[in-house]
C-alpha cells in the first residue's frame, strides 16, 4: 500500500453528547473511516473516560465506511498497540 502524499479532503471524528432529564449521558462518535479495530476504540474510549467519568456501556463508536478514506494502519492487521498520536487526534479536539 502506497503512503499518502498530501491531504485532498479532511477526515473528521464527529460526537453527539445526549444527556437525559435524570442525568444520564450517551456518547456517539463516528469517523470517516471504513473501518476500525475494536482496540483503537477501547483506547479511545479509555481518553475519553479517564476525563468524563462515562461508562462504557454508553460509548458507541461507529465507522461511516468510507472507501475513499486512506488505511490509518488500524483496518488492515489487528494489532495490540496503539499509536499514541491517533488516539490523541481522535480525542483531542472535543467540545465541553
């Protein structure tokens, strides 16, 4: 697979942050991705806990399954480490 050589589009990560009349809260995120392993996600969410308090069970984390979005190294081989760097891109633009 060929390196990318610039940037033609941005990729995003969006959320929706719900919260009900009793207090409970949801979170949904989803990339531009076509798709992602389940270890990037609990690495995201473990970001994202650490600060919000939020359990598990209301994190989802979705994939738009875009074809034309570059390999971000996590959709082809399962791995058990994680870049630093795409966990803090992922988390590191949030809005209180």
């Amino acid at each position: 697979m060929k390196p990318s050589e610039s940037v033609e589009a941005k990729i995003y990560v969006k959320a929706l942050a719900l919260e009900d009349a009793d207090g409970n809260r949801a979170v949904l995120a989803t990339t531009d991705f076509a798709g992602i392993w389940g270890f990037f996600t609990d690495a995201v969410y473990e970001a994202i806990a650490s600060e919000s308090g939020l359990a598990r069970e209301r994190f989802l984390f979705t994939c738009a399954h875009n074809h034309s979005s570059p390999s971000i190294g996590l959709n082809s081989e399962p791995r058990e480490d994680v870049p630093q760097e795409q966990v803090e891109a992922t988390v590191g633009r949030k809005r209180d």
